[in-house]
C-alpha cells in the first residue's frame, strides 16, 4: 500500500500530481472543462457524470455486500479466538477459509467434464448455432501459423460461407500470454473482404493421446472471447475503419462479456458439460457448485474495483485552475466523497501505482470495464424477458448491435436494442449483491 508514496527516488507522488494537472490544462486548451470531459466525449459513457452516475448507484450494494463479507470473515477470527478485528491485509487469508467451507469448488472434480474441443463444438459454436444459425466446418487446407492452430470455416444461416476463424488454444514459449481476439482482414463492402478472425488462448497442451481437460473459468474465457469474434464476423459496413471491434472502450468488451452467459446457460451447458470419457452428464451437485462459486466475495470484487474507478473519476475531474494535490489527502477525501471509503477494502489500486490511468490508457476510463459489465448483463436479462435463447432474440441482436461496428452512436445503438438506457439491477443480481428479483 506504500508503493511509490514512502519518499525517496521512486516516490511518484509528485509525477501523478503533476500528470493529472497537464491533462486538466490540455482539456481547457481543447474546450473541455476537465481532462474526463475531454476523454469520454466519444465514449458510450458521454460524460463524467453518467460515469459516476454508474460507479455510485454501485456502491450502497456493493459496500453493504462487503461489509456481510467482513462479519462472516469476523466469525471465523473470533471462532478461532484470535481476539481481533479483521484489516485489509487479513482479507485473502480469512476469505480462502470461508470459500473453503461454504462455496468450495474443486477444479479437478469439473475439468474431466471439461474437454477442449467439446467445449468448443458442443458449447460455443453450439450457442452460436441455436442464437444466430451458424455452421461450422473443421478446413485442414488453409495454411496456419503454427500446427495448434485450427481454421473453421464459418457458414451463415442460409450456407452461405460468412467468414474465417481460426483457434489458436495451447500455451507455447513464444507466444504472449493471456487471452485476445483480433482480425487478419476486417469486413467492408468497400473492397468486398469476409472477416479473418482469430481468438488465442494459452491453455496448458496435453501430452500427445491425451485430452485437453479445461477448468470452468477457461470455459467461459472460450465464450468470452467467442463473442469478440462474433463482433467480428457479424461485421456488416461500408468502410474498415468502423468494422467489427472498432467501437468506444467502454463498448468493446460489451458482446463479448454478453457472450459469456450462454456457458451456464441450461441447454447449452448440458450440451457440452459431459465427462470425456463416459459421456455422463455433470452431476447437479457440481453444477450448483459452480453457479454458487459465482457469486463469492463479489462485496469485495466490487467495492475494490469502484473504488478505483472512482478514483480515477476524482483526479480527472479537477479543472486546469486546481493547485497540484497532495495525494495523501486527496484520495481518502475522494473515496470518503463517494461514501466508498472502507478500511478493509481499499481501493484496488492506490494514486500512486495506478498505473493503469497514468500510463496504461485508462485515464478517465477505468470505469469501463464495469460499465461494459452492466450492459452485458442488462442485454442478457433482456433475453430472459423474451424467451431466452432463440433465433429469433439472437437475430435481432446481430442486426441491431453485433452488426453494426462502430458506425453508429454506441448509447443510441443500445437504447435502439434494449429499448431504454440500461440500468444496474442485473448486474447487482449477477454479482449477488441484492436478491434476484422474479
């Protein structure tokens, strides 16, 4: 917690203070008021107030959540006798205990049921087949970057071949971690090109003759990066410049976090969820495991995350006139401000490593990500109120939003589908923070 904020050569205090204040000035240069005025200007988002207006209507749900989270964490210290109060720095110690004995869900029980390629052709492309009627064919023909890699190609509901995908799943030394979907060509009807997508993923390879055993959490990186490359594939637009995942920040990671719901979704789970060697479906024990884990230590998850995103509001929001700050004032005034200021909980990163708004692109908006959050989720209720998965709710949603890129006004695009602005409630619901409503 004292990184970058003790003195000495990497005390950052007075660089992110200074940062904040050159951006401010720059903002007033261009006619903004302040440097978040500026930065979401061209974002779903708009403006600084409907950013916070989101990260506030969070935080009685979330901090309330949190604070249940300390009291049952309180229980196992005093059971212990252990004759003291719960701190931040205790928080992942007590709350593995109290995973451990209330939502304990042992990876190794669910990989069996977890096979890579049937998760992939049973789940993903089987979700992708009952919402948008797409077809998928295996084609060994077409030259790959490396001999993991698999190209499918991708045949629309009338068969006509709509686009490419390659899957490029295993682990390897020279290749970048993590998870990402990106293009070899962006649709247009300029030059005519079909969409070239590609997901990669950095599952661990088996050994040769053995099956591809994935964890839960991989699943649903399967699926969320699957939605990503239906953003892509769907694409339908004149000029490359707004096809496929060329839409505002706060946008971008919206079909793709939609796309995740359909892993646990009853049809499509019990379509793929099935033991590689028995073919036995996944016992209902297990699967409640899994739909409860969801939910674990989510008052924190979300208390932490909008605090920082708060944070990031507060010093962005100052205008090119503000005296440089000093950041060990500034911040607890700000959290105290947004009544998110829990001791146990601190912000997930503090003013002066946040590295993320200083030098990573998030200035002003760190926020998107949770906003993406809660319009996946306010989309997929959508869905609940009007049958669920079906052809004719998953047409309508390529046409309004997957199809359309960055060409039209994001707000606007999902006013269009949603028929209103979306609201919190599902994403409190998903999250466990309040009871789901009937």
């Amino acid at each position: 917690m004292a990184r970058g904020n003790h003195g000495g050569p990497n005390d950052t205090k007075a660089i992110v203070t200074r940062l904040a204040q050159l951006r401010a000035q720059r903002a007033k240069l261009l006619g903004y008021p302040t440097y978040a005025a500026y930065a979401l200007d061209d974002q779903m988002a708009t403006t600084p107030a409907n950013a916070i207006k989101l990260l506030t209507d969070l935080v009685p749900a979330a901090t309330a959540k949190a604070r249940g989270e300390v009291a049952r964490m309180q229980q196992v210290i005093d059971a212990q006798n252990g004759g003291f109060k719960l701190t931040a720095a205790d928080w992942e110690f007590y709350a593995e205990q109290v995973r451990k004995a209330e939502y304990d869900l042992d990876t190794e029980q669910v990989k069996p049921y977890f096979e890579l390629n049937n998760v992939l052709q049973n789940g993903v492309f089987y979700a992708a087949n009952q919402l948008y009627g797409l077809t998928f064919k295996e084609r060994k023909d077409i030259p790959v970057y490396h001999p993991d890699v698999r190209v499918f190609e991708v045949f629309d509901a009338d068969g006509s071949s709509l686009a490419l995908y390659y899957a490029d799943n295993f682990a390897r030394a020279s290749k970048s971690g993590g998870a990402w979907m990106d293009t070899f060509v962006d649709q247009n009807k300029l030059s005519g090109a079909k969409p070239v997508v590609f997901n990669v993923t950095n599952f661990q390879k088996p050994a040769a003759g053995q099956p591809a055993l994935i964890s839960f959490e991989d699943v649903t990186t399967l699926f969320h990066e699957f939605g990503h490359a239906l953003h892509g594939m769907f694409s339908n637009v004149q000029y490359p410049t707004f096809a496929s995942t060329a839409v505002p920040r706060d946008f971008v990671e919206f079909p793709s976090q939609f796309n995740e719901h359909w892993a646990l979704e009853p049809r499509v789970f019990a379509n793929y969820a099935k033991h590689y060697q028995t073919g036995a479906p996944m016992p209902q024990a297990l699967v409640d495991k899994i739909n409860k884990s969801r939910t674990f230590n989510q008052g924190y998850a979300t208390t932490e995350y909008v605090a920082a995103a708060l944070l990031d509001m507060a010093w962005h929001t100052l205008p090119a006139d503000a005296p440089l700050q000093d950041v060990n004032t500034f911040e607890p005034a700000a959290l105290t401000r947004f009544n998110i200021n829990l001791p146990e909980v601190p912000p997930r990163y503090h003013t002066n490593y946040f590295s993320h708004i200083w030098g990573g692109g998030y200035s002003a908006g760190y926020y998107a990500y949770l906003w993406s959050e809660v319009i996946d989720d306010d989309a997929y209720y959508w869905f609940k109120e009007h049958g669920g998965l079906t052809r004719e709710n998953g047409q309508r949603f390529r046409e309004m939003v997957l199809s359309r890129g960055g060409t039209q006004d994001a707000a606007a695009l999902y006013r269009n589908f949603r028929g209103r602005d979306p609201q919190v409630q599902p994403l409190l619901e998903e999250r466990g923070l309040v009871p789901v409503t009937k």
